[in-house]
C-alpha cells in the first residue's frame, strides 16, 4: 500500500480556472497518463520536482500555488 503524501496541491482548482482543462489534457501536456495525474490531484503520489515545475508552467503560476507543505503544526501557508 501506498503512503499517502503531505503534499497537498490545487490542481483541480487550476485546471477549472483555465478552460475547464480535463486530467487527460493536463497529462497530455505533461507527458504522463491520465491516472498520474488523479493521483496527484487526490495526493497518493508526489510528483517528481521535474513534474511539479512542468504542472505549474502548463497554468502560468509560481509552484507554490501548485503545491503546498504543511509547517510543523500542520498547517499551509
């Protein structure tokens, strides 16, 4: 079984705010399959630094409104 990550990451949001993007165009631009990219959406898999950087430049934002860590209390910035 498969740690979930603490990684959480807005892609959803993303994806709604630019054109309605599917999972499958997301994927497609980023070169990997559709069901990469629902798990990273409900954050069972942690994308490669590599892949964060090339979801955050499919929608034009910083990686940090992609992706965020929680501090040490739990919480995200």
């Amino acid at each position: 079984m498969v740690k979930p990550t603490r990684v959480t990451n807005a892609i959803r949001a993303l994806r709604f705010t630019h054109g309605e993007m599917t999972q499958a165009d997301l994927a497609e631009r980023i070169g990997v399959s559709r069901q990469t990219v629902i798990a990273i959406e409900q954050g069972k898999y942690s994308p490669s630094l590599e892949m964060a950087f090339q979801i955050a430049k499919v929608f034009g934002v910083p990686l940090d409104t992609v992706f965020q860590y929680p501090d040490s209390e739990g919480t995200t910035p």
